[in-house]
C-alpha cells in the first residue's frame, strides 16, 4: 500500500488518528521468524484501553525472534474506503496485510464482538471457515473470558487459549517457528498447538475434552507491560493501568472473572512501585490505575497508595480505584485518593436488598454501602455511580424497591450537593459460573423491570442508565451458546451486522432476520437448565 493510498483513507476517515499507529512506545521490528498480529475486534480507543492487549504485545515483543503488531476492528467508514479500493484490512504498526502473518490473536472479552472477528478475517482476504484455509494462511487463535466457552466460534478459529495468555503465546511461537522450519502442513501444525496445555482445538480434540487452563504462577516473573503504548488520541481508559492482583479472593456466584482467574495471586508492592515510575516517564500520563477484581483486598493497599502518593504527589499524578468492594473502602484510602484531583467513585452493591447479596454470595450488606457512601462525600465528591443488576436468581419486586430505596439513601448522604448516578445491567448467566444454569430474562422482562426501576426514581439530582434489553438478549445467546449459533453469527454478518456493542450501530432488525432464517429459538438458550 503507497503513502499516497495511505493519505487518501487517513483524510476520507471519521478519525484519522485510529489508523495512524507509531505512537511513542510501539515496536517496530525488521526481521523476526514469526510475525503476530494481535486483532482486537473492537475500536482503536477500546483496544488500546485493554490491559491484556498491552501486555501480550510486551511479551511478544521481548522474544528475539518474534515480532508483534496490532490490528483493530475498521469502523464503518474505514471500512467502505477499503472495500470500495479493494485493499485488505492491515497491521496498525508496519501496514502489512493480516494474511501476511503467521499468526492472528483475537481478544475475546465481549460476545457482541464477534461479527468483528467474521469481519475483520474477511477484510483481511481470510477464509472464514477454519476448514477452508490452505496451508499458507496465518493460524486464527483466540483467548480471553469467552474462549471459555469456544463452541459459537468453534468452526472459525482454529485454536482457543483457555486460561492466561503470558507463557502460552510464548509456547505457540515456539511451535510454530519450528514448524516453519519444517515445512510442516497445517493440519500438523494444528496438532503441535494441541500438545500444548491450556490450547483447544476444535479440529483436532472434537466436542467432548478437558482442557486444563493456562495460570502465570508468580505475576512478579511478568511485570509487563515495561513500556505501554501511548495512544495518538483519547482513549476509554486513558491512563497507566498496573494489575496488581489477579483473581479474586470472595466468590460472587455471577462473576465469571471471579471463577475463571482463580487462584489469588498478588504481585510485589515494591516492583508496584517499579513498574508505576517507569511507565511514568515512558509515557507522560498523569493517572495510574491500580487494577483488580477487587483493589481493596489487597493486602498492602494502603502502604502502597501511601508510598505512590509520597513519590508522585509534587507531579500531581492521580490514583483510581477501579473496583471497589464498599466494605473495603477506608478513611485513609479515601483520604490519599483526594489529595490530588478527585478520580470518580464507582461502588457496586449489585443487588437491592441484603437476602439477594447473600443469594448472589457478595458478603455485605447496605449498611457497608451507606457508610461508605457518607465518607465520599463528606470527603467532598460531588458524585457516585452505583452499580445493580436486575433479573438475579430469586429477585422479586421487593429486591427491585430495594434499588430504588438504597439509591435515594445514597443521595440523602449526599446531603443536597451530590449527584448519584444507577447503572442497570441485566444478569446474563456466564459459563463456569454457579448460576451459568440459571434463567435469563426475556426481553418483556427485562423491559417491566427497567420501567419499575425508572418511574420511581424522579430526583433531578438522581439518574438512571440501563443497559440496551436487546444487547443483553444476544449476549446471553453467545454466552451458553452452541455450534447452532455460530451458524447464526455467520447468517448475522452476512446481513451486515457490525459492533454490535454500540448502540449507533446495532442493527437488532438484522439480528432478528437472522434468528428466524437459522432456526433459533431463543427461549431455548435463555431457559433454566439442570
């Protein structure tokens, strides 16, 4: 592709500033035996705010013989210039076609992706079916949250990394650079990659298989990424984001991430502290995310917030908290967190009523919710979000009241100055999970529920969001979805459906064509199961 061709889709795009790539950060290496592109099926803004992207391509990258690139989901305007050229979906960092590499990586964090992958594969001059590729075409694998369950995208990928990603990708580029050497077929290269613990292979392990997942035993062995990327515009998370733990130690029964990334593991306070100045100076962002499932449970949050603070407060650099559990947040942490500007406060309390938070197994009840409240803003925030879902095991109205009641609660704390914002999300049951068998709303349901919540709340000074009722429904679709509806995800792109997670460009009219064409019935896939 000439500069000239370049120039023209960077002026005729939405946002140029997605397609441009060589940020401060990025690598660029010349010669490598294997060539890896990491494929995020969403936006630029979305990917680059992925830890896990940023990680990986660390990783990658400090292989001597490896060399990784980065490629995002083309927004409808990217799109059409392409297609209307009849040029391929490329790399961000060296503009190199995705046929052009050995290996294609899909992130799977969120099922409404997936029309990205079908599309950015065809984009890419790639055969959709795994069955259908010759042997000079990359291998697709992905990983992630949803290659937990592969059976939806089983007939178009050829190998799932199930668990964490760090010494897998590692063991696969070792694979398949000897395989390279060795002028090895495909189908054999696929067997290789099946050796490997934690990698499914639909071709080669059929339906009916354990596959033992992949864990980094010690995260101090991984202090990745050394030098993180720096985005050419605003991300969704625009910040320095440092994983500070992995896992979690409580059990809500609807968290996946919680059953999935077990066991606990913590990484170093003091490489912490390493790795927050290093990506300071290499990256110019004012803001350090401390991320967990949990920041609060671990154990050295306060000496470490204190030790950041001490170190950083002269370059007003903040701190966030991302996740919160409300009985873990303390006077003092609170209390380091203002000492610059005021990062928002999200707090979770998931359910309305303590009878479901003991159902759902979150461990507090609305007095921990209320007295943590009461210390934000008398520590003078101005506004919280609270965090519920609707359509739990078990809810009844009186649970849905309870929102109501624990969201006017927060706002009298608030005492006349503060804003509280409630985010609605609709309960989808997620494999590996204890309710992965539970019943998941309709979409009437869902909407009797919202409309309860909503019409009882009617304070200028309290507002409601709610998640799209229809997103959810497919959602749910995917989650527990089998092979049938990956037959449906094919029926679905086919018609033209594309980032189905924004709702600017969800085609839900699409989607319902599709259902009726492929046969599905819906109910079956959301009922209860044994």
């Amino acid at each position: 592709m000439t500069q000239d061709i370049l120039d023209e889709l960077l002026a005729a795009a939405e946002k140029p500033s997605r397609y441009i790539g060589t940020e401060v950060n990025a690598v660029r290496k010349e010669k490598a035996n294997v060539r890896f592109l990491l494929a995020f099926p969403d936006t630029y803004e979305v990917g680059m705010s992925h830890l896990g992207l940023q990680i990986l391509y660390s990783v990658l990258n400090a292989l001597p013989d490896v060399a990784a690139e980065r490629c995002f989901a083309p927004w409808p305007d990217r799109e059409h210039q392409l297609r209307l050229r009849r040029l391929p979906l490329t790399s961000l960092d060296s503009k190199s076609p995705m046929a052009d590499f050995d290996v294609i990586g899909f992130s799977l964090q969120y099922e409404l992706s997936y029309t990205n992958i079908l599309n950015m594969l065809d984009m890419g001059g790639i055969p959709l079916k795994s069955s259908d590729r010759p042997d000079h075409h990359p291998l697709i694998i992905a990983g992630g949250p949803c290659a937990f369950n592969p059976a939806p995208l089983s007939t178009f990928i050829d190998a799932f990394v199930i668990g964490e990603g760090e010494e897998a990708v590692a063991e696969i580029t070792t694979a398949v650079s000897k395989g390279k050497k060795q002028k090895i077929k495909r189908s054999a290269m696929l067997e290789r990659l099946a050796e490997i613990q934690g990698i499914y292979v639909p071709a080669v392990h059929g339906k009916n298989i354990m596959i033992k997942k992949r864990r980094a035993i010690d995260l101090n062995a991984w202090p990745h990424p050394t030098l993180p990327v720096v985005p050419l515009m605003q991300t969704v998370h625009d910040r320095i984001v440092l994983e500070i733990a992995r896992g979690c130690t409580r059990g809500c029964r609807f968290c996946q991430a919680g059953m999935l990334w077990r066991p606990y593991r913590e990484r170093n306070a003091k490489l912490i502290a390493e790795m927050a100045d290093q990506a300071l100076q290499a990256t110019g962002h004012d803001e350090i995310s401390l991320l967990a499932l949990s920041s609060g449970d671990y154990s050295c949050i306060e000496p470490l917030i204190q030790n950041l603070m001490k170190k950083h407060y002269a370059e007003r650099v903040a701190l966030a908290l991302p996740s919160l559990r409300v009985e873990s947040l303390s006077r003092t942490l609170i209390e380091e967190i203002r000492r610059t500007r005021k990062t928002s406060f999200t707090l979770a309390p998931e359910a309305g009523t303590d009878k479901m938070r003991q159902i759902i197994n979150k461990g507090n009840t609305a007095g921990d919710l209320l007295a943590s409240v009461d210390q934000i803003f008398a520590a003078g925030w101005k506004s919280i979000k609270l965090y519920f879902m609707i359509g739990l095991p078990h809810e009844e109205d009186r649970d849905l009241d309870g929102i109501v009641d624990l969201a006017y609660q927060a706002l009298r704390a608030a005492r006349r100055r503060g804003q509280v914002t409630v985010s609605l999300s609709t309960f989808v049951p997620k494999p590996h999970t204890p309710f992965q068998w539970e019943k998941q709303l309709s979409l009437d349901e869902i909407y009797n529920r919202q409309n309860f919540i909503r019409q009882r709340m009617n304070n200028r000074n309290l507002s409601v969001k709610w998640h799209d009722a229809r997103m959810s429904l497919l959602e749910g679709l995917f989650s527990r979805g089998d092979e049938k509806i990956g037959d449906l995800l094919l029926l679905a792109w086919q018609k033209g459906c594309r980032f189905d997670g924004w709702s600017e460009i969800f085609r839900f009219d699409l989607w319902q064509k599709a259902i009726g064409e492929a046969g599905i019935h819906i109910e079956d896939y959301l009922r209860e199961r044994t």
